[in-house]
C-alpha cells in the first residue's frame, strides 16, 4: 500500500480501502477506529475524495479535519452542501461506531443538517466533532458541530444509526 495525502499536512501511511471484516468480529468499534487513527488500517478511499480525516476517536467521541477546496464547488462557486454532509454523516456515524461491541455494525437510518455558514476553498482546514447523546440495543442517537479554524460554526446535524450484527451487513 502505497501513502496517500488526504489534505495538506495529514498523510495515510497505508493508503486508502476498508477494514476487514474478520477484524470486526476481534475489535472493538473504538479499537477498530483507534486502528484508523493510528495509521494501522487504510484510510476509506471517501476521505482522498473529500478531503477529510478521521483524527481522533474516544468513547462516543469522533474528530474529523477536512479541507474543502475548489473540487468540491457548487455551480455558483462556494462548497456543496453535501461536502459538509459528508463531514459531519462520518462524524456522528463514528462517534456511534466507537460504542459498538465486538461483531457490530451500524448503519445510518436517519441525518438532519443545519448549514449556518458558508463554506469556500478560502475556508481552510475544518474540525467536526461527532458525540453520541444516546445508545440502546439497536439504535443510536448522536450530534456534530462542523466549524472552520477560529472555532466559528459553520454547521451542525444529529444521526440516528441501526446497529446489528455485522453478520447481517456481510450476508448482502
């Protein structure tokens, strides 16, 4: 594997692809992401796409830092809406992942998005910090705040994800 570059200043030592899912079954979900941050796993190949990266995960806690530039311009010149969807989805859908036990998955069900800010290439690197407000069985609830590098909120949105075997998720 070959590094990659995600955005200036933060390379992947291990390229991009997925975890393996045998490894699911032996880690954690917050073992397994501890595992991206570290450089151990490939970053997923999204984040080469969109600039952006997972940098840091505690229990119910997930950082990303991502850099929006021209590649991800709408039609009128400023970034697309989903580019910050994107961000703040990997967020609060992480943040759930680092709760998840041994041979869990997740999936997100549901995703709501305020955008207060806009967001340019003159923006700069951006942090999005994802924590989760409850977990039961099989549901998960968590929330994210998407903000430039003077701490201003740029966006904000809440996530309800399914969790279940990842037994479930390979049989497709």
């Amino acid at each position: 594997m070959t590094a990659v570059e995600i955005f200036p200043g933060h390379v992947v030592p291990r390229g991009l692809g997925t975890i393996p899912h045998a490894d699911v079954e032996i880690y954690s979900g917050l073992e397994l992401l501890r595992r991206v941050v570290s450089g151990e796993y490939p970053a997923p190949s999204i984040a080469a796409r969109i600039n952006f990266a997972l940098v840091e995960v505690g229990e119910g806690r997930a950082v990303f830092k991502g850099m929006p530039g021209a590649r991800h311009f709408n039609p009128l010149g400023s970034v697309h809406g989903g580019w910050a969807a994107t961000v703040l989805d990997s967020a609060l859908g992480c943040s759930i992942h680092t709760l998840l036990a041994k041979g869990e998955g997740y999936s997100t069900v549901e995703m709501k998005v305020n955008y207060l800010r806009p967001i340019s290439e003159k923006t700069g690197v951006v942090t999005c910090e994802g924590k989760v407000v409850s977990k039961g069985r099989t549901l998960a609830v968590s929330e994210a705040r998407l903000t430039d590098a003077n701490g201003k909120l740029l966006a904000i949105g809440t996530e309800t994800c399914a969790i279940f075997p990842i037994a479930n998720l390979a049989a497709r």
